[in-house]
C-alpha cells in the first residue's frame, strides 16, 4: 500500500492566522482511491525547512501533497525551495497557465503583470497540471527509486482552498494513472446517547473480538455522538463490506437504539427520517439552545415537510405569555425543572398544532445554583400519546454545554418518537 504525506507551507498557518480545511479535504480523497495518509506536517516560509522537511517525507511516503507558498509575493518561497529540492537548472514558461493568467485577470479588469506572468514559470523538473481557477498551476515532481529509496512523487497545490480542492481531482486522476493502489474499506455506525469513554467500556468485549485486520476508530462530536469506524486496508472490497456488516451486526444487540444510522449521519437527519413522509409534523421550543435545534433541523433539506417552527423562549415572560407556561409552575419548580420542560414542550405543540415538540430549559454558564449546576439541561417532549422529561448535566464550557444541550435533546426527541411507531 502506498502512503501519503500531506504538509501545509506557509507562517499563516502556524501562527493560527487561517485554519488549514485543506488537509482533510485531500486526505479523503486519498483514502477513498486506497493511499493511507500517515502524516500531516505544517512548515514555515523557511526555504531550509522546507526542503528538509519536504525531503524527510519524501523518504517516508510515496506521495507527498503540499499546499500554500505559490503566491506572486516575495514571502511566497515554495517554488523556489522545490526547484532546489529537485535539482532544477532553470525555469520554464507553461503556455497553458500563461493563457489562464491573461483570462483571468483580465476578466477581473486588471493589468496583466510581469510577476504575476512570472507564476507560469515552473522548474524544469516539473511537470504541470494546470490551475484554471486561479494563477498558481500544480506542479508535479516524480522522484526516481534511488533518490528517496522507493519512487516518489510530490504534487505542489495552492493554498487557497478554493483553487487547491478545485484542482484536486486532476491530482487524484493523476496518482490513479502513476500508483499501484489497493482498496481501503471504510464503514460508519453512529451512535448517540453515551460519552466516548461509556461507550467503549460498554462494547470492550466486541472491540476485543474484531479480527486482527480490522480497525476501530472512535470519532466523537459535540452534535452527533460517537462515529464508530471500521476500516480494512488491502483485499476484495465486496469481501471486506461483507465482513465488517458481520462485525457490525454483532454489535446491534449491545447498543440497540443507541445505534441511529449505519453511514456518516447526523441526528438532525436521523429525526428527519422518521418524519419524512409520515404527515406528521414537530415544533421546538428552546430557552438554553438558543435556536440551534431549530437551526440543524432545518439544515435538512426537505425540513419543510414536517417541521412547522419554533418558539426561543429565552425569557421566563415569553415562557408564560407565548407558550402558556403556568408562573405558579415556575415559581414552585424553577425555570430549570422537569415541570417547566413538559410545560413548554406542550405548550409550543398547542402553539403550532404540530405532532411533536421538544423544548429544552437550562443553565448553559456561566452561573448556576444549588439544585441545578452549570451544565443542567431539562428535555421536554410532547405527543400523541403524552409527555414525557429527559434531565442532562454535562460539565463544559458555555458553547459545548449549548451544543451538548442541544445534540441531547435531538436524541431524546428521536427516541421519544421512535418508541411510538414501535408501540
């Protein structure tokens, strides 16, 4: 199997000026055409440590993706330090990349100038995949067996995401048409309602059993739970597919409905589908979320069909004035209380005459108080067949607590929902 190397090239990025989105981007392409990224590497305009830094991947990897350094400025070194790397004697014009440049920035309605005419001079050791959303062309340099100890080929993109994935399928047709490959088999459970530690404590026994060849990786995330990968390197595809559906199913007993979809999912899309063309319909009403339920159950497309709307009822006012929430319940039980929860859940389903409704009321932080802690949260759902209250308390900071909140309470609506068309 061929291994990969992607390594970002510039001081913005290790100062944390910008966030490289690059690198993953490039790294699932790779893995989906079977080359194993083992090594992501970031490194300063420093023409010495890059062609060092280049130069210790190259020995490593097959393939070595670099992004960043390309640009017309004088900080941008990366052309000059892989001439070097290459032994290049002189640069040469690439008539194809010269036409894009003129077509661009005259569309733009800008002067066509020497240094930015100097982007289509590339070392002679190159070769050349043309850039047609941008200036900078791709530069390939393949390096024979005895120069790193196995053949190597490294592919210099632009740094600017939307020039550097655009011209990543050209690089992968490329590698395709260059490299010996190997299939890589990937396949996802998702799993909510458990913390990353519970739910590998829970499924040891299972994680113990899996075959040798057979890789787990837990993926967490505060809005969809748990990712529990399984990948194969090497083989038969449809032998390896078979395989891990077996290890999979093995685990369905252990988790049950913990387990909401068997592909890289979400829960705001696990909900839509039990909605989706049924006729029925839900609502929210939110206090500690904020609107972000409302927000990711909308970001489904098709939301229309079943979801009516919201009420962020932040105000305890709001609370009794628009959801109907009786004051002698707040007083008695605290805005943050299973009773206030139900109240609003029945009250934002009465509001919308929708099917469903969840509701969340809690402390986010930073202040919180004797009965409920920074990071308590009260789930409300209501339906056809009653109401029903979920408590949570988590202990993190304001924005992840808000997240946690509202990844729960999608989940809880989920299973709530869930037990009614299983009834």
């Amino acid at each position: 199997m061929t291994n990969a190397s992607i390594c970002t090239i510039g001081d913005e990025i290790l100062i944390g000026q910008i966030v490289d989105t690059n690198s993953s981007r490039i790294s699932r392409a790779l893995e989906e055409i079977g080359i194993k990224v083992t090594r992501m590497l970031s490194i300063g305009d420093d023409s010495g440590e890059i062609i060092g830094n280049l130069e210790n991947e190259l020995r490593h990897s097959g393939i070595v993706v670099t992004t960043g350094g390309l640009g017309p400025t004088k900080d941008d070194i990366t052309k000059a330090a892989l001439a070097k790397l290459s032994g290049s004697s002189t640069y040469i014009e690439n008539p194809v990349q010269l036409e894009i440049i003129h077509s661009i920035l005259q569309a733009r309605g800008l002067d066509v100038l020497d240094i930015n005419k100097a982007q289509a001079l590339v070392p002679d050791t190159c070769e050349v995949i043309p850039n047609r959303l941008g200036t900078a062309p791709v530069m390939v340099f393949r390096f024979p067996e005895e120069r790193f100890g196995h053949p190597a080929t490294l592919y210099s993109l632009p740094g600017v995401p939307f020039e550097a994935i655009g011209a990543l399928p050209n690089v992968i047709e490329d590698i395709k048409a260059h490299t010996p490959l190997t299939d890589i088999f990937h396949k996802c459970v998702m799993v909510a309602g458990l913390a990353e530690s519970a739910l590998s404590k829970l499924i040891e026994p299972w994680e113990d059993s899996l075959p040798d060849d057979i890789h787990l990786a837990y993926l967490p995330n505060q809005l969809t739970g748990v990712r529990l990968r399984l990948s194969i390197y090497g083989g038969d595809k449809e032998e390896e597919e078979r395989r891990i559906d077996e290890c999979f199913a093995l685990l369905k007993p252990i988790l049950g409905d913990m387990i909401y979809s068997y592909t890289d999912d979400t829960l705001q899309n696990a909900v839509g589908a039990l909605f989706r063309g049924t006729g029925m319909t839900l609502s929210a009403a939110e206090s500690c979320t904020g609107g972000m339920i409302s927000s990711l159950i909308t970001s489904v497309p098709g939301a229309s069909e079943y979801y009516l709307g919201s009420v962020t009822s932040y105000a305890v006012a709001v609370k009794e004035k628009v959801l109907g929430v009786n004051p002698e319940t707040v007083k008695e039980y605290g805005v943050v209380s299973s009773e206030v929860a139900a109240a609003m859940a029945e009250g934002v389903r009465r509001l919308t005459g929708s099917t469903y409704s969840v509701a969340t009321t809690g402390l986010a932080g930073p202040g919180g108080d004797e009965r409920n802690p920074v990071g308590t949260v009260w789930i409300g759902m209501s339906g056809p067949n009653g109401t029903a209250t979920l408590k949570k308390v988590y202990k993190n900071d304001r924005k992840r607590n808000i997240e946690r909140f509202t990844s729960a309470a999608l989940d809880a609506l989920r299973l709530f929902v869930l037990k009614d068309l299983n009834s």
